[in-house]
C-alpha cells in the first residue's frame, strides 16, 4: 500500500506552492520524496503527487533543490547533443542513483505541469542550466569538434550557447 501524504499538513508547515518550482526542481522533489518507485499515474491523485513534491523540496531545501534543478537540466541539454563529460555523467548517476525512480519522477512532474502550471517566477528560471564540474565550452558558448573534411570545426554548446548567440547578434562577442 502507498503512504499517504496530508497535503493540507505539507502546505501549512511551509508557504511553498507547487506552481512556484521548475520542471526540473519538480523533478528532484520528487526523487528525494516518499513517492514510491513505481506507481501508475493513473492511480494517484494529483494532490498526492503535489504532496510528495513539496514534501521533497522540504528535505532537500531551496539551495539544494535549485543546485540539482540546474545541473539536472545541464545534463539533459548535454545528453540531446550526445556531449555529455564524462565527470557531469558521473555526477549526475550519483544524484540520482536509481535510473527507474528518476523515470518516474519526470513522468510525475511533467504530469504535473498540467494541473500545477509554472508561476512567471518558475517560467524564467525554467531554463537555466549548468554542466557540474564544468562545461566542454568553458562557458564561451561554442564546442570544438574533431577535425574532420567538409564537417564544422566547432558546435553550439546546448547549455552556454543560446546567450552567445544573443551575444553574436548584438555585435558584443
């Protein structure tokens, strides 16, 4: 049987809304949560569920919360260009250790996207994104590439690169 969680004892203890966190800081709410590993979402009320993410904030706490939101979202950025360093992989496998239960989480919190829609606070930090123990472009906002006839010697970094590009078309980089 699944624990049940009071949300009206959650939300009292604490002013957080469920509205006010990213995708992403959903995301490692959930993971450090009660949630158990596997459930159908289909079976869980979107109050449970808002119940465990703020239960997860708590434990984790704002600075925490925010840290493994960011280089949570880094890492995703890295993986979709198939860049990811090996040190960030490493460290991202210890943050969240068991594949399966993160999964979840990301199931759960995009589901809750619908029911709990991102505040204008949560919408601009929604993208922010950092690659721990540092990105391949060194924060400049371009990726060497090997050598290669007829291919780029260089790529966009998914994480840095849209502020360079803003940068580029402004005439300051």
């Amino acid at each position: 049987m699944m624990p049940v969680i009071s949300l009206e004892k959650v939300t009292t203890a604490a002013a957080l809304r469920v509205e006010d966190l990213t995708t992403c800081e959903r995301i490692a709410a959930l993971y450090a949560s009660d949630m158990p590993n596997r459930f159908r979402a289909a079976s869980v009320e979107a109050a449970q569920v808002a119940a465990w993410i703020v239960q997860g904030a708590q434990r984790l706490g704002a600075e925490e919360l925010r840290r493994q939101a960011v280089f949570s979202y880094g890492q995703r950025l890295m993986e979709m260009s198939a860049r990811v360093p090996v040190h960030a992989q490493a460290a991202h496998e210890r943050r969240f250790p068991r594949a399966g239960r993160l999964d979840q989480a990301e199931r759960a919190a995009a589901g809750s996207t619908v029911w709990a829609r991102l505040s204008t606070s949560a919408l601009a930090r929604n993208a922010d994104a950092e690659v721990e123990g540092g990105c391949p472009c060194g924060g400049r906002g371009w990726i060497a590439l090997p050598s290669l006839p007829e291919a780029p010697d260089a790529m966009t970094c998914p994480v840095h690169g849209r502020e360079t590009v803003r940068r580029h078309r402004g005439g300051a980089a």
